[in-house]
C-alpha cells in the first residue's frame, strides 16, 4: 500500500482570482500623519546637554589642574635655587676651616687668645 501525500488547502486568498471589470475599484486609504516623537528629542537634547556639560566640567579640572602644576614647577625651581645658594653658604663656611686648618698644620699659626689681644685708640682729628 503506498501512501498519498495530502494535498495541501487552497484558501480563498490565496486562490487565483479573476476581477470584475465593472466593479468599483477599492482606492488605498490614505495613511495617518506620522507624528514627530516630541518627547524622544527632549529626552536627546537633555542626554546631548548633560554630555556636553560634563565635558565642559573635565576641561574645567584640567585646566585647573594645569594651573596648579605650573605652580608647583614655579615653587620647585625657586627650592632648587634656594638650596644651591645655600649650598654655596655651606661650602664657603667649611672652606674657611679648612684653611684655619691647614694653616695650623703647615705653619703653625695658632689664633690669638684674648688676653693677648690689645686695641688701639685713634683720636679723630678735631
């Protein structure tokens, strides 16, 4: 026994159709105006608005940061110079030892003690 494929349904709509030429054509309703979405463009602007504003914030700090780095290169530089000055003071006070020193080991210069010391006094002319 072989079995036999039901065919399948035709439905009316699918059926082909032959159209009376005397009856009135159907003419396509016309679509509804589309409306523009008011509230999506709010809803846009406010996001587009808030982005913007946080990119004016950013800048805002950096630029704020900028000005405080520049101050901070302003005050390191003015520290390095301070302390080379200061460097300078310091070598100049122990090159003074140094020489006291050396004076004492190779000549034998010793200072002068206080009760060795006499002053002299010079009469202005009047």
């Amino acid at each position: 026994m072989a079995a036999i494929a039901p065919q399948p349904r035709v439905r009316a709509a699918d059926a082909p159709s032959v159209e009376d030429p005397f009856a009135p054509r159907q003419r396509p309703r016309p679509r509804a105006e589309r409306r523009p979405r008011v509230a999506g463009g709010v809803i846009w602007i406010a996001v587009i608005g808030a982005l913007l504003a946080g990119i004016v914030f950013m800048n805002v700090a950096v630029l704020r940061l900028n000005l405080r780095l520049d101050q901070l290169g302003r005050d390191r530089t003015r520290l390095r110079a301070d302390n080379a000055q200061l460097q300078s003071q310091l070598s100049s006070a122990q090159a003074a030892a140094r020489i006291q020193a050396l004076a004492q080991k190779k000549l034998g210069v010793q200072p002068a003690l206080a009760q060795d010391t006499t002053y002299v006094k010079l009469n202005p002319k009047q």
